[in-house]
C-alpha cells in the first residue's frame, strides 16, 4: 500500500502530471524496446570489421568485438594485458569503497587513495624490476584516459588545498605555500 501511496504521489499529483506522467513512461518504454532491438535482437555478433554487417538494422558488435583491445588499452603488449586489467579492477573496487562507505567514515583515506592510486597504477603500468618496462607510448585508450584522469586529480588535488589553506591562513602560514599572484 505505502507503494501505491508513493507512486501516487510522485507521478500522479494531479491530472496534468498524471496524464504527463503517462505519456513520459509510454516514450520510455517505446525507446527502450527500439533500443533493445537495435542492441540485441537484429545486432551483427560475428565477423572481423564493420564490413561483416550489412544495413543499418542492428548495432554491429562484430567491429567493437575486433576493436576492443586498441579502445581499451592501445597497444599495451598481450603477454602483460593483467597489469591494465588489475588496474581496472583496483579502480573499480576503489570507487565503489568510496561510494559506499559510510558517511561517517574519514574523508582522509579517500583523499589519500586518490593520490596513491594513480602512483600505484604507473609504477604496476610502466614496469621495471622483476616486471618487463612497458612505454607509456604503448598506453592507450580507456587505460590512458583513465591513469591521465586519476593523476590529474592527485596533483590537483594536493595543489589547490594547499592553495586554499595559504590563501585563508595567517601570513606566517602562507609562506609554505606557492605566492598567489593578485
């Protein structure tokens, strides 16, 4: 019952939004089908280039499906393509700690992952010691995006609190951060 009551509510206010409602949820629908055949049901699954689907009835996974390692990691050499993958998983597990942690958790381990987990992920990526060195030339894709992304907001990160805090400090404070130009 309280579902009714919430549903009521929300999407059926009044006539207007009840009428309004109705027709939104009829275009979703109507999308989300068109959708779902495009995707799957008349979608191109074999073949090695975009050559293997004919028309434009259906998504043609057969390209992304030949595609995929440049899309997500460049050129990153076959034989060490773990190394990327356990990035992405790291990256993935990360940001799902930090999304469900507790509210009442320290900001300060979320903070410090940001800034370790880029370092960690070129250290594990550019190789040396035990493990073959991979040139960041051979970085591509999703992987670059996402290792320029995450190292980005480490340096960023640190810099503009340090800015800030200079900024809102006693002079005395001020002077271990970079001048402000004013």
């Amino acid at each position: 019952m309280a579902i009714r009551a919430l549903l009521r509510k929300t999407l059926f206010p009044t006539p207007a939004m009840g009428v309004l409602s109705v027709l939104l949820l009829t275009l979703l629908t109507v999308f989300a089908w068109r959708f779902i055949e495009w995707g799957l049901v008349h979608a191109h699954w074999r073949g090695t280039s975009s050559e293997a689907c004919p028309g434009d009835a259906g998504a043609c996974w057969a390209f992304v499906i030949a595609r995929w390692k440049p899309w997500l990691v460049g050129n990153y050499p076959a034989d060490q393509l773990w190394r990327p993958w356990a990035c992405f998983a790291a990256f993935a597990l990360f940001w799902t700690w930090v999304v469900r942690r507790s509210h009442g958790a320290r900001v300060q381990r979320a903070l410090l992952g940001f800034i370790l987990l880029p370092v960690a992920f070129f250290l594990l990526l550019i190789g040396g010691g035990p493990l073959p060195v991979v040139a960041p030339t051979q970085w591509g894709g999703l992987l670059l995006s996402m290792v320029v992304t995450l190292a980005t907001f480490a340096t960023a990160l640190p810099v503009g609190l340090c800015l800030a805090l200079g900024r809102r400090s006693r002079p005395d404070a001020s002077t271990r951060c970079p001048p402000r130009a004013d």
